[in-house]
C-alpha cells in the first residue's frame, strides 16, 4: 500500500487571508480616500493614491476597449486553477513551493473580484523618488510579485536534500 504524503492545498488558507486583506483595504480605500489625490504616508516616498487599472501590470492593455476584463479573468483563473493543481500535488511541508503558489492565487483572485465587481482594479499604494513615479498598486499586486519572486528565487535556488 502507498504511503500518502499530506499534500499543500491548506496552504489555500493564507490565499484566503490574502483575498480578506486586499478587499478590506480596497473597501478602505473606496470609502475614505479621494480619486486621484496623493496622500501623503512618508512625504517624497510614498503616498495614498486612489485610482483604477483596466488592465494589467503597468497598465498593459488598459485602452483596449473592454474585453480584457475577460481576458484577464480567464489568464488568472486559468493560472490559479494550474497552481492549485500543483498544490494537490506538493507535500505540505514544502513551504518554498507553496508559499509563493498561495500568494500569487491569493492576488491574482483578489484582482479577479475588482475585475468583476468594479470594471476594473483599484490601485491604491504610490511610490516615488522626486519626481519618479512607480505606477499604483494594491496588495493583491503585492502578493503576486511576492509569490513570482518566490517562485523564481526557489525555482533556482531550491532546497537541499538532507
């Protein structure tokens, strides 16, 4: 008889928790911070910025005229789908793989809402140097960088066997 090996999917939980989060601030956000107003957290770093993205990272296809809220929904639930697949095949004590796959479903599903929901995401962090902007972002983009990252720096530098 084969042993099973307890596989990674409760790590869903902190995609879950992820989801909570970055609702709750975009509710925040939607209910208390002007559009299109810079807010200062840490003056000539960092501000509250209220304002929306209908398309991807860096704004990439948001003039497309609509039909990337689709796309963007299917890419994510397509991706989201792969990697919770993955999860039900990871051992859960593999943290180094599950973590960034729960972060990344977590992100990537919180979009996925604001898509739905509002037309388009709501973006909400600015950062700059001086007059150099980094576009907003929220935390489900935070999440998603975050788990790629992870995904990336354990894809190449992975575990050793004891």
């Amino acid at each position: 008889m084969a042993k099973v090996t307890p596989n990674a999917l409760p790590w869903l939980v902190l995609s879950a928790v992820v989801i909570a989060l970055d609702q709750l601030t975009k509710y925040w956000v939607l209910t208390s911070l002007p559009e299109y107003t810079a807010i200062p957290v840490i003056d000539g770093f960092w501000n509250w910025y209220r304002t929306y993205n209908t398309g991807a990272a860096f704004s990439f296809l948001a003039n497309a005229g609509g039909w990337q809220k689709w796309f963007f929904t299917i890419l994510a639930i397509g991706i989201c789908s792969m990697l919770g697949w993955w999860l039900t095949k990871t051992p859960r004590r593999d943290w180094r793989t599950a973590l960034p796959f729960a972060l990344v479903i977590g992100g990537a599903l919180g979009n996925v809402i604001d898509r739905q929901i509002h037309g388009h995401v709501v973006d909400f962090i600015q950062w700059h140097w001086q007059d150099y902007y980094w576009p907003a972002f929220n935390l489900a983009d935070a999440a998603i960088v975050g788990g790629a990252i992870g995904i990336a720096l354990f894809g190449f530098f992975p575990a050793k066997n004891k």
